[in-house]
C-alpha cells in the first residue's frame, strides 16, 4: 500500500513538472518577444505580425502531426520529449538569429512542435490519472504557475524587461532560457508513464485532425451565432499578444513582465468562480462579460499610463481572467454541451483551430497592418489609438453576441439535422 502511494505521489510529482515547464518555457521568451523584435532586430509593424503569426499555423498544423504519428505510430511521452529537444535547437538558433528573415523558419518550426505538445500533456496526463476530473485540475494549475514564474523571473531575477536593459539587447537571452527549459522537459519526457498510441490499427482521416465532422453542429443558429463570435473576438485579442508588453515598456511601467504576469493569477481566480457564477448567470451573459472585459481592458490600455495612471494598466492586466475563463473555458462548456458524445470530440477540435488558427491568424495580421498604418504617430497618441481600435472590434463583438446569440432553456437541445 505505501508503494502504491508512493507511485500516485511520484506520478502527479511528473506530471506537474511537466506541466510547469511547459509554459515556463514558453512564458520566459514568447511574452517578451514583440518588445524584443520591435527593439533589437529592427522589425516593422507587419513583419511583427508575420512572426507572432506562426503561432496560428502552428495551432492549424498540430492536429495533424498528432493525429498521424502520435495517435498511431509512437508512444505519445516520446514524441513529445523529441519534440521539446528540437525545440531546445530551434531556440537556440532564435538566439542566434540576426534579423527578422534568419528568426522567422525557426519560431514557425517551434510552434509547429510546441503547438502540438500542448495537446500531448493533456493527454499524457489523462490517460495517466486514475481520476482525471478531479486530478487533472490542479495539476494544470501548475502550468500557469509556471508562466507566473517565468515572468517574474525575468522582471525581479534577470531584469531583461527594464528599457536600459533592453537597449543593451539583454532580451536575446530569454531564448537560452527557454532552450534550457526545453531540454530539461524534453529528457523528463522520456521519464514519463508509457503511453502508446490509441489508434495504431485505424486509418487517418485529415478531415478529423481539423473537426470537420463538427461542422454540420453549425446549422444549429446559436451554435453558428458562437462560433463565429469566437473567431472574431480573438482578432481583438491578437493585439493584446502581440502589443501589450512593448507598450508597457514604452510607457515606462516598472518590471511590466512580472507585471503581466498578474494576470494569470487572475485567470486562478476566476476558473474557481465560473462554476458558481455559471449556475447563476449562464452562457450568454457569462460570455458577455468576458467580451465585454476585453473592450473595458483596452480601453484602460488607451487612456493609462506607467506613471500617475499605472493602476490602470494594472487593472486592465487583472481583467485577464475575466477575459479569458469567461469567454474560452465557459465556450468551451458551451461547445461540449450542444456537440454531445457524438460530436465532443471532433467539435473541440474544431472551435479550437477556428479561434487559434483563423480568428488569431488574421488578428495578427490585422494588429499588424494598423501599427503600420499608425506609424507617423509618437507617443502616447500612437498606443491610445492602438489600443481603441481592438476595443472598437470587441464592442461590436459583444452587440452582435448580445443581439443574435439565443440561450437554450435547460434540458433544450436543438437538432444539428
């Protein structure tokens, strides 16, 4: 009995490092990147966007390098620990990279890998959990601990985030950070319960690794009422990855990594609201408020400042959890609800590559087109003007959620035909 406790303790041990250094690696280079190849490679507007775009065709190209290899041929704690250790290369020759062109393949080749082990974690540690529902919760929790950590240590530990040192270049080192985060996980890896592939004897269907099977959910109005809202928030969203910390650089906020960091914090808090909020507010006004935060977090954005106004900045930082758990996790509930057995699965898949895939594919391009059109203005007109564009978009978002999205009563369910 000890040594069946003693492997249960040893286990969630794995799976929580795992998870911690999951998005520690990704949280001590991808937030401070727009800074970095705003102020030391030299890159534009649109060649910012084209970076931070690599993100959605790595989210699109996931689901097939999953579902080819790792639900088939290898077992799915070694396909993640090779890609952690090619990960590990591509971060290097990020470090070693001289301009917008050299950096570019290998942030796309990262997020291809880093992308598709997002999805192996969960699953690694699904299969793994004697009681994944109640398991798993805090073990994910990890996770965002560690891209608390990983923020605060590049403010408070390595001061890589101050302006001085970001004229010096000191944030080229954030990629050997993650490198050695990335090796680390990548050896741990190989270290974790085997966990062969489900599908090995089945044929692959490219039209399942994207959740086409999902679509005919989309004949159901509220449904495609969501769904389409879903891709559309997360073009205003883009702005906030791709701007938020060389604005708050700009604007002279002290430690403003560790200050972002705020809002996963935010994010704990709020997960454990949603459920008693939700039995009292349901999907359409819980998704209403979390649209609505966006459009209030960039408006606090537009009209603060890091000196005499920094509480508003800290404050539009806070709103994350309400931004993010209100709209995503309670989409995500909503999604698993109308979709039932049948469809859970495929519907996921799809919501997740519409929002990451299209919705923030084209958010980065559109935030990067209106930096570019915005370029002849300095200062602080230049981010207010930033910053109202994408709380313009989620205003409009919310009116078109508010007037066309139709809750169904409990117990309803409508007929996808």
């Amino acid at each position: 009995m000890n040594g069946y406790y003693y492997m249960k303790r040893s286990l969630h041990l794995q799976l929580s490092l795992m998870m911690f250094l999951e998005f520690f690696m990704k949280g001590s280079w991808f937030v401070t990147l727009g800074t970095y190849l705003k102020s030391n490679l030299g890159a534009s507007p649109l060649e910012v966007s084209s970076i931070f775009s690599t993100q959605s065709l790595g989210a699109v190209a996931a689901p097939f390098l999953i579902g080819f290899i790792a639900d088939r041929f290898f077992n799915a704690e070694r396909v993640m620990g090779v890609l952690h250790l090619i990960g590990a290369g591509l971060l290097l020759m990020m470090y070693r990279a001289e301009n917008v062109a050299a950096i570019y393949p290998y942030v796309l080749l990262y997020f291809i890998a880093y992308m598709s082990t997002l999805a192996l974690t969960s699953s690694v540690s699904f299969r793994n959990l004697s009681n994944p529902k109640k398991q798993y919760p805090l073990i994910r929790l990890f996770g965002t601990a560690g891209w608390m950590i990983a923020g605060f240590s590049i403010s408070y530990v390595f001061h890589w985030d101050t302006k001085e040192a970001v004229a010096s270049g000191a944030l080229q080192n954030t990629f050997l950070l993650g490198a050695a985060c990335s090796l680390a996980l990548g050896l741990l890896c190989f270290l974790l319960p085997a966990t062969p592939p489900l599908k090995k004897d089945q044929p692959f269907y490219w039209g399942d690794a994207l959740g086409l099977q999902a679509l005919k959910l989309l004949k159901q109005k509220s449904f495609l009422v969501f769904f389409i809202t879903a891709i559309i928030i997360c073009i205003p969203i883009s702005f906030y990855y791709q701007h938020a910390n060389p604005f708050l650089v700009a604007t002279g906020l002290p430690n403003p990594t560790a200050k972002m960091a705020l809002g996963q914090l935010s994010e704990i808090l709020c997960l454990l609201l949603v459920p008693v909020l939700f039995a009292r507010l349901g999907y359409k006004k819980m998704m209403l408020i979390g649209i609505g935060a966006w459009a209030l977090r960039y408006l606090l954005f537009a009209y603060g400042n890091g000196q005499d106004l920094a509480f508003m900045l800290i404050l539009g930082i806070l709103l994350h959890g309400v931004c993010y758990d209100f709209m995503f996790v309670v989409g995500q509930i909503y999604t698993d609800t109308i979709a039932g057995k049948q469809y859970r699965s495929s519907a996921q898949g799809l919501v997740t590559v519409a929002m990451y895939g299209i919705g923030m594919l084209i958010g980065f391009w559109v935030a990067g087109f209106v930096s570019d059109a915005l370029k002849a203005y300095e200062g602080t007109v230049y981010w207010r003007y930033i910053w109202l564009s994408p709380a313009a978009m989620a205003i409009g978002c919310m009116l078109i959620f508010l007037l066309l999205f139709k809750e169904q009563q409990d117990g309803a369910t409508e007929t996808a035909g």
